[in-house]
C-alpha cells in the first residue's frame, strides 16, 4: 500500500499549503507593520478608538472604491464579448418553445456546442448557441426557464458586483466563501423556477448534456452540478455551508494587519504635515 506523501496527510500542512498566498501576504504586512513604528503621539487630535476606526473606514471606503471599478470593467469586457458574438435565425422550435413559457425576447448565436447564459448589466437577455437551440424540447424549456430567472432578477448585475467584491477582497478568505455561495444559492432559485415550470427530470438532462462553454464576464451560464444542485433536484434539501476556523481566523488576522497598516501610514501623514 502507497503511503500519502506529507502534503496529502491530514494535519497542519494541507491548511497552511491551502492558504500559503494569504498567509505570506499577511506576513509581509505585518513585517513592514512591525518594522515601521511611528509615534503614536503623532494622532493627538483624535483617541485610539477613533483612529482605529478612521483607518477602517478607510479601508472599507477603498474597497467600495475598486469594487465599482471592477465591476465597471467587467461589464464592459462581458458587452464586449457579447457583441462579438454571431446571431443567428431561430429555428422553429426554439420559437415555440419561447412562446409556450411566455418568455421574452432570446437571442440564438452561432455554436456547435450546447451552452446558454444570460448577459446583460442594463438590460439582460437569455442567449444559447444554435446547437442548444436543437436540442429536446424538453431539456430546451428546462435552460430557458433556467435563464429567464435569471434575467428576471437581474443576476448578471448581481454576478458583476459579487465577482468584483471578491476581486478586490481576495485577501478576505471569508469574502472569497461569500461569493461562492452566493452564485450558489442565484443558481439554486434559477433551478428551483425551472422544476416549477416543467418539472426536474428535464432539469436534470439539460445539466448533464450542457456544454462547459461557460458565459463571457460575469454572465449567468447554464452548467456546474454541484452537491446542494443535485440535492435541491432529488428532493431534498441542500446541504448547509458554513465557513470553517481557518477561513474565518485568516480573515480576521488580515483585516486587523491591513487596518494596522493604514493607520501608520496615516499616522506617518500626520507626521510629516506636523514636521
């Protein structure tokens, strides 16, 4: 019998090996932390407590920042892909297929492969290639259903905003879980509206025959069977997440060094205006 090499044994190592790039990042932080020691009494204007809390605002205020930004910048690549794209004349039954659920409009692209996502900041839109156009009526209705929740409640502009808070907050392990399961829980009532209108069986066969063609930016895509998906499609309910120790000790530790950090250089500001 082989025996696991270390980095596969359960233990310490497999942890600090997970998070080695949050963790090297923190120390560095609180390297230069523990290496530059301005004067405390340089924030004479203003308690401890108030300092602490301006350089979290300070913090928080810069990631609200380059949130936007990102997001801004995603909705641009993704209206630049989405207009690269080839339409095509819909076949007869995707248009009957459209009608018979009451949808609105859908737009059919060229592609050989099955795929179909929902696109759009302003104004989303459903659109599959031509190849998922033809598939079974039914596994056809299942993606529409699928995708026009996802239009309805504007989940593209939900998918940009929660992809670009988790860019910006890459070093917050938690922020990176809350992310994760927030598309989790977008795709669990997209699918929960799709069994509702035709049922799980064609649910089911629409996750497995979809292609992996993915959505351009932060799109919507109509792929991924994940455990709480397969749950949510048996009947059951989905399994609860929750982040672990580790996640969450992570977070917090680089929270209060990036806080730490801030406040010395507002402190080496203040010196240097005092000076």
């Amino acid at each position: 019998m082989t025996r696991p090499r270390r980095w596969q044994r359960p233990g310490l190592w497999p942890w600090l090996w997970r998070w080695r790039w949050h963790l090297a990042a923190l120390s560095g932080l609180g390297l230069v932390r523990a290496l530059w020691q301005p004067s405390a009494a340089v924030c004479y204007t203003m308690t401890t407590a108030t300092c602490i809390g301006v350089a979290a605002l300070v913090v928080g205020s810069a990631g609200v920042a380059g949130s936007v930004c990102r997001a801004l910048w995603l909705a641009a690549r993704t209206r630049g892909a989405v207009a690269a794209l080839a339409p095509v004349a819909a076949p007869g039954e995707l248009t009957w297929v459209v009608m018979r659920l009451g949808l609105g409009e859908v737009c059919c692209v060229a592609g050989a492969r099955r795929a179909a996502f929902c696109a759009g900041i302003i104004r989303p839109r459903v659109y599959l290639t031509l190849a998922m156009a033809e598939a079974p009526p039914d596994e056809l209705a299942a993606v529409l259903a699928h995708e026009a929740a996802h239009a309805a409640r504007w989940d593209p502009l939900r998918r940009a905003l929660t992809r670009a808070v988790a860019d910006v907050f890459c070093w917050l392990p938690l922020v990176l879980w809350w992310a994760g399961r927030a598309i989790e829980r977008c795709e669990l009532r997209a699918d929960r509206v799709a069994i509702a209108r035709v049922g799980a069986g064609p649910v089911a066969r629409a996750l497995i025959a979809a292609s992996d063609g993915g959505a351009p930016g932060p799109g919507t895509a109509f792929e991924g069977v994940g455990p709480a998906r397969v749950a949510q499609l048996l009947g059951e309910d989905p399994p609860r997440s929750r982040p672990s120790l580790a996640v969450c000790v992570v977070s917090v530790l680089g929270l209060v060094v990036l806080v730490s950090l801030v406040l010395c250089l507002g402190q080496a500001v203040l010196l240097g205006l005092t000076s």
